[in-house]
C-alpha cells in the first residue's frame, strides 16, 4: 500500500508497461498490472461482426456471438450462469460491426479460471437449439422496442440513408424479418467459417501478474486455430447529395433529429484534427457550440451534442437532438448554420486552446479504472494506433491548428449536402420537405 | 463443477470500512466535510450533497427540486451562465448533477492539481445563483424537454402510474422531474426560494476523494466553506403514507408492440432493520446490484429462470434501493410477442408465493452475499464511486450504515428472507401495473426521398 505522504506515480500505458506476446496462432495479448483492487478486466476482440454476414441473415453475426455464451461441451447455459452469478463475475460475448467483442469481469483470484470458460465458449460451444429459440425470441423483442425509441430509429434511419447497401448500413442487432430467418445451422456454419485467433486480441488490465496470465491464456487458447478469414470490405460510397427520411411515430411527446456526414477511418492521419473540431461543434461543455445554442440559448432540448465515430471504414460524423416537433426545422438550421461556421470562420485562439486542454487532460479520469484503461489500450492495439499513443497524444492534439479544423471542416461537412433523419411525431413543415430546400 | 466455492476473503472488501482512512468533520457552520485520501489515480472527486430532493417538495411544486439544480449552472455574479461547464472542461473535468427522492448532488471529477476550482465553484453557488428570470424561462422549456424525452419512453409513462397509485399521500407519490402542470407554472420566485430555504452549509456535505494530503485537504475547504453563514432550513414534517388496504391496478395503453408489466410493493427506510434481508431477497430473486445502480448478470436469479427461460419475457427483473423513508420494491418484466400480460403476471405471483412457502436454499443465500461482496469492490476501483457513496450515506443513511453494509447483508438468514416475503411481498400491498401496446410504430416505415442522391 501507498503511505499517505508519497503520492505513487501513476505511469501511463505505453510501450514500457504494457506487457506484450503473440501467441502461434495469431493472438495478441496485451497485460497492464494495475493493482489498485483485487480485480480484473479483460477486453478483447475477435476479427468477426455483421460487416461479414449476408444481408438477408442480418443479425446472424450477432445472434452467433451470443450463443457462444450459451452452452459449451461440458456446460450448460444454466450451469454456466449460476457459476459466474456464484463468483460475482461476468463473461459478456458480444458481436459487433467487425468483431466479436469480449468483456470479463472477476476478481483476481478467479481470472484463471474465467479464461478457461471463456476458452471453452469460444472453441466447443455447444449451440443448444431450445435456448436459440429463446435467444431470437429475446432478439426479436428488442428489435420490437428499438421500432418503438424515437432516438434509436432516427439513428438507424441516418446510418441507411448514410451508407446505402454497405453492410454499415445495417444495424448489428438485425431487423425483424431477418432474425426470424436465422437458424441454428446458419449459425454453426457462422462460427465455423468465421471465428479465428488470427487478428484477434485479449487486454488484460487489474490486479494481476503479466507472465502468469500470459501462461493461462496460452494453455487455453495457444493450440486454437480457426479458419483464415478475409476481412476485406467493399467501399464506402460518399453520399454527393442530400438524403433525408422522416420515421412517423405519432404517439411520441418528442421528435429525434440526427444530421450528419461520413467520418473517416479511425487511423487516417486527419483523425486528430477531426477529434478537435468535433470538439469544438457538438462535445466540449454541454455539447459545445451545438449546445450552446440548442440547449442554453434556445431552451430547446435537454441533449443536444455531437458523435465522431471511427472504424476500419469510414464511420459516421453526426449531429443529434431531441426537440419539440414545432422546433425541429429551426433546429435543423442551428445545426447547419454551426457547420458553416466552423468552415467559414477561423476558430480564436482561446477556443482553440480550451478545447485541447480538455482533450489532453480528461486523460487522466478516462484513464481511472481497469475497464477505461483497457478500453483505451484495445483501441490503441485494434486500429493499430502504436502502443506509444498516449506518449504522443498530447502533441498531435496541441499541434492541430485553426486552419486545420477549416480544412477537415471544408472536407468532411457540407451543410448543402447531408443526411438528415428524424423520427417522431410529425411536424406541420416536415423537415424532409425543409431539408429539399437547397 | 462447484470448483469455486470457497467465499471472497472479507480482507478483500474495499476500504471503506477502514474509518481511519476517511475523515470526517463539521465545520462550525455546520456544513459535513468527508475526505477521502486515495492515491489509485491522478485525480480527485468533489461532490457536494444538499439535503433537498423531490421528498420535500408540496403538491403545485412538484419538480422544483429538480429544476433548481438545472438553475445552479445558470450563473452568479463571479461565474456567469455556462462558465462551469468551460472552466471544468478546459482542465480535463467531468462534471453532472442528480436529483431524486432525498437528495441533490453536484460532482466533479478532474486532475487532482485542479481541485481549488470545483471548491470554489460549489462554495460560490451555495449563496450567489441569480436566477435570472430569462434564465429561469429558457431553463423551463429544456426541463420539459427532459420530460418529453422520458415520456417517449413506455416504461416511464407507466412507471409514473404505478408509482403514483402506489404512493397516495408521502411526496414520492411523483415523479422527481414533477407533474407538466407544475413545470408550467413554478414561477422565478418559487424556484429561488426554494434555493435559498434549502442550500445553506448546515443541510449539506461535501465529500472530496482522491489524490491529496488530508490534511492540506481541510485546509483548503476551510478557506472556501468556513465563512457561509449557516440558516434556518425548513422542517416542515412529511406526511406518512397510510397503510394500503387492498391490491390497486393501474393500465397503461401506448404505442408499440411491447407490453410490459410493473408490480410495485411497499419498501422500508435504509435504515429499518429489514432493508438488508430486502437486498438479498431482491438478489435472489432478480441478481445482485452494485449499491446505488448497475446491475450483476441476474442469469442465475430466480425470476430470470422462471420467467426468460420458459420464454415469456425477454427481461425480468426487480429493484429496491436505500432511501430515507419506505419508498418502492419494484418488479419489472418485459413481455416477449405473443405472451399475455395475465400469464407473465401469474408467473410472477407463482415465484413470489414460492418464496412465502420455503426458505431459499443455504446456496442461494451464499450466492447472494457473494454478489454484493463482488459489486462492491467493484465499484471501489473508481474515486468518483467511493466519494458518492460517502456522500450518498451521509444523506440517506449514515456512515456507520455504510461501514457496516456488508457485515449486515453477511448476517442475513433463510428464515428472515421468507419472512420478509411473506411481510411485504403480499397482493394487498401490491400496485400491479401493465402497459397495453397499441400496435402503432411496431415497423421501421422509413418515409424518404428514396434513400438516393437527389440533385
């Protein structure tokens, strides 16, 4: 323990205390000892997702991803709960856009055996057919209350306005007809043709002892092998003129606006700038000059912010808020006059310099738990981002300058052709007849 | 199978028992300072809590507590209208506010060097908000905002219901947001009154965890806090709720495609000798939570096995939490497509007479205190979690009450869990409440411009 009087350094992920191995098959493990309480979390990842399935199955990647968790050769899905719920632990499998997403949580004492369960989960599930059908009908639930969340359908709107028939298009959970398609056998094939060690990775991140866990982990998973994956992905098309979509949901007492653009990759070399300057529109504060003016000088919504989100492919760069009907179409405007402005006008000096003190020094509290720290070391080691990031952060954030944020601005936000989504009671002017007006 | 049965060492529960690593005083003015010297992380935790929430408000002003929390942002002569929120940002800070049944709350968590500016921003507005009456309209619509956005919620709408038709007469009979009516008229005046009545030093509690020297620490919230005058504040005695005399039902119809059901029972005050058993009866039935919200995995609880096993609901679910006086021990489901209402309420019924009728199984106590055991470590990794705890406890409950939580939950037996299931889980205390779908937005209609390029 630390005597109160000699505050400990708190070092930083970085390349000198991150413990790094491969494994023969392709898996990369990534130990951060962290030794603050008894406990552990590892975040890991798969190369896996919904970018891979066919349309007509979409959710499969999904639906595959959790019926991992749902029995394996030796244990049922009853006997596995009731031994994590037992230990206070949980092993979470979850499929996303490009992965197949790990998350345990557990004391330290019992990381050990939670890698051997999640092992088991991963190479011998055992896809029982009475708690697939239980998993769809779950799945077919929410999808049912997602139809119902004005928020969630103005967003799902955006995305298939934004990218088309891309498979970003699609939403990872499926939609109600495509679930009921799934099978038990599209998902044995899934996992068979799909689920590897090559690519993936494993953070591991608390009260732990590098060289053990590194040991652990090659005596469960070292001799996997799976089938060689092409992960290659068809391009993303730039929308060249507006798209717009109104979702009618009469009974609602508010409408959800989401307005926005293409982003980039999360490793292109504008990611930075881009980072600042979306900052600046819709993060810093209260949802930065978005919701200064929505929100504190208008009086018009409780959330009004931005979203950058990054990926292999372009992500998406979206405003979003939730405003009386009768307020939409000025909304609209604010959001676009706020995307001009951060073209046209050269951001001040003082602006400038608060929204990188803030990104620089929210540092330290992101980085104040096991699962923030191995969330940023995962992010660092999937887009490839080198392991010195966080050693380098603080000058690629102080070296964006206002004429940067103009450029990406220019580039990547064109407030005469976006894509617009609401959903939500109807407006008298709709905002899809308001957005047509060039 | 059973390879672990060995229990989580007590040596292992956070240490937050140890008194002698949290400092405790008041100043003369009566305002509770708690300090919590931790070195997990360059950063530091400032939570100021003031004795006020949706609990000590009156019919015609419900929501006020709420909405003057909103107006604490919104300026004094030193820190104009939204300066909190750059001034915090630019040092790297996270910053919120919450309101509910017993409590106000403000937080801030920042790099440790930067600690004078949230203490000189709680000191200032604990006297000098302004409460402008541009600000105070501006602020109305952006709180009816927040209600609209909940209001698209279903299970809002008929949380709302039950929990009014629950509670008849004690002020959480509302929700702490508060009645539209009243966001309609609360005037400028009311809201500063109300300010004033209730945000002075002897009905607060600052709590500061993080990297710092206790001693320094003192020090410095000394210099801020020592000279606010302390004032009278309000105590005007809150009704009781009258006992319940019979089962009442509440029926919700709305858009969807989802029916839910709620059922709503009468809880204790924290600090009742059977709040305790309550907890680990709630987690046998629906898992364990991490104390003040998160939820455990509940998929080995006995509403998960009896009600998504069996394929009726996609979530089923129960909650009770700490609060001053008995408020609420809710029972949630979500109703998978197809599944009547009347079955997955028979079902619950069915799981709760189960519990009237037989002890839990030594096991199912064993697990239950293991859960809590866990989710309190937990929680204690992150400064922010334990400086809301410390704070959340001296509100609510007391130190010792937190001191002791595990050893108390340690000490429950099979005998009084069946007990408090046969005391407080009956028909006749029960406010059974379900949302009826109505059919409409049940699919994804997009309406657009064909989803192509237009020119």
């Amino acid at each position: 323990m630390t005597s109160p009087n000699t505050p400990q350094r708190h070092p930083m992920p970085s390349p000198d205390t991150i413990v790094t191995h491969t494994l023969p098959n392709g898996l990369r493990i990534y130990v951060y000892e962290n030794p603050t309480v008894p406990a552990v979390v590892v975040d890991g990842a798969l190369p896996f997702g919904s970018v891979y399935e066919p349309p007509e199955l979409n959710g499969l990647a999904a639906l595959t991803a959790a019926m991992l968790r749902r029995g394996t050769r030796t244990h049922s899905f009853d006997t596995l709960n009731e031994t994590l719920d037992a230990l206070g632990a949980s092993i979470e499998l979850t499929g996303g856009r490009h992965a197949l997403d790990i998350y345990i949580q557990c004391l330290s004492e019992d990381l050990s055996y939670m890698l051997e369960l999640t092992a088991q989960m991963l190479r011998e599930p055992r896809f029982p057919p009475d708690e697939f059908e239980r998993l769809k009908q779950q799945t077919l639930t929410r999808i049912q209350e997602r139809y119902n969340d004005t928020r969630a359908m103005a967003f799902l709107a955006f995305r298939r306005l934004l990218y088309g028939d891309h498979p970003y298009g699609r939403p990872v959970t499926g939609e109600k007809d495509t679930v009921s398609r799934v099978t038990l056998e599209h998902v044995r094939a899934f996992y068979r043709q799909h689920l590897t060690p090559q690519g993936g990775q494993l953070v591991i991140v608390g009260d732990v002892r590098a060289e053990a866990v590194i040991q652990r982990v090659t005596e469960v998973l070292g001799d996997w092998h799976g089938p060689n994956l092409d992960t290659s992905l068809p391009p993303v098309e730039r929308p060249k003129a507006m798209r717009a979509a109104h979702i009618p949901m009469e009974d609602k007492s508010q409408t959800d606006i989401v307005l926005g653009w293409l982003s980039l990759p999360r490793n292109h070399p504008d990611w930075t700038p881009l980072v600042v300057a979306n900052t600046l529109w819709g993060q810093f504060g209260m949802g930065g000059r978005i919701g200064d003016r929505v929100r504190e000088k208008e009086g018009m919504a409780y959330y009004a912010y931005s979203t950058l989100e990054g990926n292999f492919a372009p992500g998406m760069w979206a405003a979003a808020a939730g405003v009386a009907p009768e307020n939409v179409t000025q909304t609209i405007s604010i959001l676009l006059e706020e995307a001009r402005r951060l073209r046209e006008e050269p951001v001040t000096a003082d602006e400038l310099e608060e929204v990188q003190s803030f990104l620089v020094g929210s540092l330290p509290v992101r980085l104040e738990t096991n699962e923030g720290l191995a969330s940023v070391i995962g992010d660092m080691a999937w887009y490839n981002l080198g392991l010195d990031y966080l050693l380098t952060y603080e000058a690629r954030v102080r070296n964006v300058t206002a004429a940067d944020i103009q450029r990406v601005a220019h580039m990547y936000m064109d407030p005469d052709n976006y894509v617009l989504a609401t959903a939500g009671p109807q407006a008298e002017v709709t905002p899809v007849q308001e957005a047509q007006v060039p | 199978m059973n390879r672990k049965q060995q229990s989580i060492p007590t040596q292992l529960a956070p240490a937050l028992a140890e008194s002698q690593t949290v400092t405790r005083v008041q100043l003369d003015n009566g305002l509770t300072v708690v300090l919590r010297e931790m070195h997990t992380a360059p950063v530091v935790s400032v939570w100021m809590w003031y004795r006020v929430g949706s609990r000590n408000e009156r019919p015609g002003y419900t929501g006020i507590s709420h909405w003057v929390e909103h107006m604490l942002f919104k300026g004094t002569p030193k820190y104009p209208p939204g300066s909190y929120d750059r001034l915090i940002s630019r040092e790297g800070g996270v910053f919120n506010a919450m309101t509910w049944l017993d409590y106000t709350a403000y937080f801030t968590t920042l790099p440790a060097a930067k600690v004078d500016l949230p203490l000189d921003i709680e000191a200032d507005r604990m006297v000098n908000c302004l409460f402008a009456p541009e600000e105070v309209e501006r602020e109305r619509t952006v709180i009816l905002s927040e209600r609209s956005m909940y209001e698209n919620r279903p299970t809002f709408v008929l949380s709302e219901e039950v929990q009014s038709t629950a509670i008849k007469v004690h002020p959480y009979h509302h929700e702490t947001i508060g009645w539209p009516t009243d966001l309609r008229t609360i005037s400028r005046d009311d809201l500063y009154n109300h300010y004033r009545a209730y945000y002075s030093p002897n009905n607060a509690v600052l709590v500061v965890a993080g990297a710092f020297h206790t001693e320094t620490m003192l020090e410095k919230v000394k210099t801020y806090f020592a000279s606010i005058e302390p004032r009278q504040v309000p105590q005007q005695p809150i009704p009781a709720e009258p006992p319940q005399r019979g089962e009442r039902r509440v029926i919700v119809r709305g858009a969807g495609d989802t029916a839910y059901l709620q059922v709503a029972f009468h809880a204790v005050a924290a600090t009742h000798p059977d709040f305790f058993p309550m907890v680990v009866l709630d987690a046998v039935l629906g898992g364990a939570k991490s104390f003040g919200g998160g939820g455990a995995s509940n998929r080995s609880s006995r509403l998960y096995r009896a009600l998504v096993m069996s394929g009726v609901a996609a979530d089923a679910d129960c909650w009770i939490g700490p609060t001053i006086d008995p408020y609420l021990w809710w029972f949630d489901l979500t109703l998978n497509e197809g599944q009547p209402l009347e079955k997955g309420e028979a079902m619950l019924w069915q799981e709760i007479e189960r519990l009237q009728n037989e002890p839990i199984t030594p096991e199912e106590l064993t697990k239950a205190i293991k859960q809590v055991r866990a989710h309190f470590i937990y929680g204690a990794e992150s400064i922010t979690n334990q400086a809301r705890w410390l704070g959340f406890a001296e509100v609510v409950t007391s130190p010792k009450w937190l001191a002791e939580y595990l050893d108390r939950v340690a000490a429950v037996t099979r005998e009084e869990v069946q007990r408090i299931a046969q005391t407080y889980l009956r028909r006749d205390q029960a406010t059974v409440g379900w949302y009826i779908p109505t059919g409409q937005n049940t699919s994804p209609i997009v309406e657009h411009n064909g989803g192509k390029d237009t020119p």
